[in-house]
C-alpha cells in the first residue's frame, strides 16, 4: 500500500511540474511580439542586434553607434532630450527608456505604447537585463543564450588572472583635459568596478560604496594606487599629439606608485564604457593592461 500511495505521489508531483512548465511556455507564447522597437539606450540597443531582434529596431538614440547599422536608422533623442512626436510618428509597439524618464514614460503610457524600464547598476544586471528584455521582446531562447554566453566569457577572463597580484587600481572615467580637475573615478559598486575586479586588479575606492567619485589629487596621493587607468569613449581618444602632454599631467603626482613606476595607462574603448554585450571583450582590454604577462 506504501508503495502504490508513494507511486501516486511521484505521478502528482511530475504532473504538477508538467502543467507548470506548459503555464509558463503558453505565457510567453501569449505576450505579444515587440516588432517596432525604439532604443534610448545605447546598452539596450546592442542588446537587442545581439539577440536577433535588430531588424526590428525602427530607431535609436542620438548617441548610439554600435553595431554600424545603427547609424543609417532615424534619430529620437537620448535621455535629456527625447523627441517624442517624432517617437509617436514612428508608431512604436515598445520603447525602450531610461528609468528616470518618468515624464516620457507617461506620455508613452497614454498613447498606448508599452515600454521597457531600463535600470542598470552592477555588472551582473547586464544579464539580467538581456534575459528580461529577451522575454519582453519575444526572443527569449536567444537572449538567454546570449546571457549564458557572457557569463560564461567572464568566468573565463576571471580564471586566467587568478592566483596574480592584484594592483590597487584608480579607475578614472573622466576628467578635464590637460588638468586634474573634474576627476571622476569609479567608486566600490557598479559595472566598472565589477569589470575592474574580475579583471585583477582592486579599487583605489573599494571602500566608497559609490559608484562614482569626485576624486581630489590629495586623496589620488593618500590611496597610492600601484595603476591608473584612464578609461574613455572610443570617440572621445585624445587629438594626435595629445597624448604625452596628458601623462605629462599626472607627472605632477609624482609620489603616486603609479607615476612614478610609469603605470598610467589610457584606453580608448566603447566595450569598457557602454554596460552591453561586448562588457566580455571590455573586461578581457582591462585584464590585459593590468596582467599582459597573462595574455602572451
């Protein structure tokens, strides 16, 4: 009797299971398929060539330009200024914004349109985010694909620098040219200081739970980071001749580790910039001006 109640149960439990797994298949095959899409955000954009879903992109921000294709598609503005007539004109079905475009998202909520919240912080929220968007999209399969393959490239730019020395690190991201003045650097959360850690090397500002600081050179000499890195936009690289007059800058922090050991490194690279799909290829540029003997 045991047995036949024991069989019974094993029989419910897989029923369960099989009713759920249809549940979930029939939701997703219930929401509709976004097939005019718009991106105001450069990240989500390459998210959504990545995925498969490009063809249907109708338009892009001001400041996309990845992948090329991009740029032959109309123009709708970016956060600040989103031209939302010429939004409307183009009759999207979904609209990809930034969270903080409240007022945006509620002249696209009265016109009917639906939109997709974009909220980004961590390194991990890359993935998380493809996997939502996948499934907002009607391209879940793939987008989910293309998130385990992230991960997995991560784990593996991870694996080759272990075991090495890792150099306290001053991530800049900004600042003035040929001054340092309006110095931002990466603080102890968010994307580039994940990048940075999975790269090898340790935040100057582990310990500023912020994810950008204003950074002063009294507090740059008083952290004594062994590398500085200076990352940028691939369209923002210094004007030919421009670069040894920027180290020429920081020479004047000459009791900096970093300075003085000829440790300031500039790299000009959109995949370290733009938290999207290439962060694997960006993360691997960071490994390699921090360990190149890893890499030969």
């Amino acid at each position: 009797m045991a047995a036949h109640l024991k069989a019974l149960i094993r029989l419910i439990v897989i029923a369960a299971a099989l009713l759920l797994t249809l549940g979930d298949s029939h939701a997703q095959q219930a929401r509709p398929r976004a097939n005019r899409i718009i991106s105001l955000v450069p990240a989500v954009t390459e998210m959504l060539y990545a995925m498969g879903a490009g063809d249907r992109v109708v338009a892009v921000s001001s400041y996309d330009s990845f992948p090329p294709q991009v740029k032959q598609l109309p123009s709708v503005g970016a956060l600040l200024d989103p031209n939302v007539e010429r939004i409307l004109s183009l009759k999207p079905d979904l609209v990809v914004v930034y969270g903080s475009q409240t007022d945006l998202q509620t002249q696209l909520g009265r016109a009917g349109i639906a939109v997709f919240d974009y909220r980004h912080a961590g390194l991990a929220d890359v993935t998380t985010t493809i996997r939502a968007l996948g499934d907002r999209t009607g391209d879940a399969v793939k987008a989910r694909a293309v998130a385990d393959g992230i991960e997995a490239g991560l784990r593996a730019v991870r694996a080759r620098v272990e075991g090495r020395k890792r150099p306290s690190t001053l991530f800049v991201f900004g600042r003035e040219r040929l001054a340092l003045r309006g110095l931002y650097a990466s603080g102890g959360i968010g994307f580039l200081n994940d990048m940075l850690e999975i790269a090898g090397g340790t935040n100057a500002f582990a310990d500023v739970k912020l994810q950008a600081v204003q950074a002063t050179t009294e507090q740059i000499i008083a952290r004594r980071p062994d590398v500085i890195l200076e990352v940028r936009a691939a369209n923002s690289a210094f004007p030919s001749g421009d670069r040894n007059a920027e180290l020429n800058v920081w020479k004047t922090l000459a009791a900096v580790p970093a300075v003085r050991n000829g440790r300031v490194h500039f790299v000009f690279d959109d995949r370290i910039v733009i938290p999207g799909p290439r962060v694997v290829e960006g993360t691997e540029a960071l490994a390699r001006t921090l360990h190149p003997d890893a890499f030969k």
